[in-house]
C-alpha cells in the first residue's frame, strides 16, 4: 500500500513567546496552512533550538523572561550559521518607537497583537518566500 504524496512544506517555523495561548494561536494558523513549527518560551531557548535545527523563519515576542526578543535578534544576527534566517516580530508593545527598535535590531517585519490569521499567514509567506 502506497501512502498519498503530501505536499513538500512552504517552511519550518519557531514560534517564541512566553504565552502559552499565543504559542498555539500561532501553531494552529501556521500548521493549518502547511508549515512545520517548533516553539521556544524566550530568547534562551529559542537560540538553542536555532543552532540546533534549521529554521525558515522565527516569529518573536519582545517582552520575555531569561532572553527578550530584541537581545535574541541581535544574538541571532551575530552568529554567522544563522545570521540570514528572517524574523518576524508579533508585540503588544504599539509605539513606532518600538517597531524602529525592532527593526535596528535586525527585525524584518514587525506586527502588534492580536494579528489577524490572514495578515499573520501573508506576511510569513512573503518571509519564507512561500508566497506566490
């Protein structure tokens, strides 16, 4: 017995936040649309899961315990084998200051909570370079 062909993922995703509800928000929408996705509860985490695996995308929160999410960007963006993977920052925090604080960081694209499915999915396509 042959199993049907699945279609090759758009993407392997890590989703970082410490809220375990945003966690599975965020892994629901993107399992839903053919991505794989791991999770990290803080920066610490997630960088080790960065340099242990091979990521598409990191999709962040800025307020965290143990690392933040702006100090994972930079981390992320100083170390070489995964300098170029995107990052996708999704904050409560609405200021424009923020948004240009994230992006001297090394940010590609910042959204404030609660996203839309829809502008959540969108973005990641354009981030992964699933969009067609």
């Amino acid at each position: 017995m042959t199993l049907p062909d699945r279609p090759p993922s758009p993407g392997r995703i890590l989703v970082v936040d410490d809220s375990s509800l945003v966690r599975l928000y965020c892994r629901t929408s993107l399992e839903g649309a053919g991505y794989e996705v791991d999770q990290a509860i803080n920066g610490l985490e997630a960088m080790e899961k960065m340099l242990a695996g091979s990521f598409d995308l990191a999709i962040v929160d800025v307020n965290m315990p143990a690392m933040d999410g702006l100090s994972f960007v930079r981390k992320l963006r100083r170390t070489a084998s995964i300098a170029s993977v995107p990052v996708l920052i999704v904050s409560t925090e609405a200021d424009e200051q923020d948004a240009a604080d994230a992006r001297a960081a090394g940010a590609n694209f910042y959204l404030v909570k609660p996203v839309a499915e829809p502008n959540l999915l969108q973005i990641v396509q354009v981030l992964t370079g699933a969009a067609r």
